[in-house]
C-alpha cells in the first residue's frame, strides 16, 4: 500500500479549527465589552451568558476536535522547509494550544458553579460539583483571567507563525482553509 500525504486537513478539521477561531473570538470581545462597559453595561446578562456558552461550546468542539485529529491524518511539515527543531516547537506548541482550550473552559465551569448562580450551558443547568463558595470562585477566576492572557499570547504566536510560514511556503496557510 503506497502512502499518500496528505496536503490539507479533513474538511471536518477545518470546520472545527475555524468554528473555534470564531468562538474564541467571541470569547474575547464579550469579556472586553464587560470591562469597558462595566458592571452597568446595556445587554450585561446576555453578554454574560454568551461568553458562558461559548465557552462550553468551545469545550465540546476540542472533544469533538482531538477525536478528528487522532483518526484523520494531518498535512506534516515538509523537512525540506522546516528543520527536526521546528517542527518539534511546532507540536509543542499545537499541544500547548490544545491544553489552553481545554483549561479555560474548565477554569469557566469552576467560577461558574462556585459562583451563587451555578453553571448554564444557554437554558440547561449543568451539574454541580462545587457547593457556592467565594474562595474557590476567585481562585478559579484567577487562574481564567491568567490563562485568558497565555491563550491570547499563543493565539498571536499561531497566526503570527502562520504568516512566517507562509512567507517561505506561498501555499503554507491552504492546509487549513
């Protein structure tokens, strides 16, 4: 059986990288809405509730999106352009993406039912694991709003990355749309 590379990701890997582009983007416009505008602000509980549920949306795309990623197979790094260094900070950092999404919304769901309002996924009430306690809620959004700064650096690192890649590789950046 001869072996074919592949040059591109799965369509459904595709859908699932760009969906969570697009979510985790929401996830930062709803929270820098919430501070500009304060604890006043028009809309608070909508907004609120949004950057809840795309969180946990987000959370379910990753299962859904790790599951793709371990039965399709993924475009490699042609060694002609990347050296064993590269493309290994390149998996590290992949991995270390991956493990970004799956703490913030993880640290989300622990202020989210530490807090007096439990956790809601849009109308459905998810499963309490933590009875409302202050000190477990600020510790969790502490270690959000820390991982909220890291996610943002590696999402800049990615793209940024992405646009080096592409200035040596024309093609580099087709894989993924």
């Amino acid at each position: 059986m001869n072996f074919i590379p592949v040059t591109k990701y799965s369509p459904l890997a595709r859908y699932l990288h760009w969906s969570m582009a697009l979510l985790i983007a929401v996830q930062f416009l709803t929270i820098f809405y919430v501070f500009i505008q304060g604890d006043d602000a028009p809309a608070l509980l909508t907004v609120i509730q949004t950057h809840h549920a795309s969180g946990m949306l987000i959370f379910l795309l990753l299962m859904t999106r790790i599951v793709v990623r371990y039965v399709s197979h993924s475009p490699i790094l042609p060694t002609e352009h990347f050296s064993k260094g590269e493309r290994h900070i390149a998996k590290i950092g992949h991995v270390a993406l991956y493990i970004l999404m799956f703490t913030m919304p993880l640290t989300g769901y622990i202020i989210m039912d530490a807090s007096p309002y439990n956790a809601h996924f849009y109308t459905y009430t998810m499963p309490d694991i933590f009875v409302a306690d202050e000190l477990i809620m600020d510790k969790g959004a502490l270690l959000h709003g820390l991982g909220a700064w890291i996610i943002g650096l590696a999402i800049l690192g990615h793209i940024s990355m992405a646009i080096w890649h592409r200035r040596k590789i024309p093609n580099f950046i087709r894989r993924i749309i």
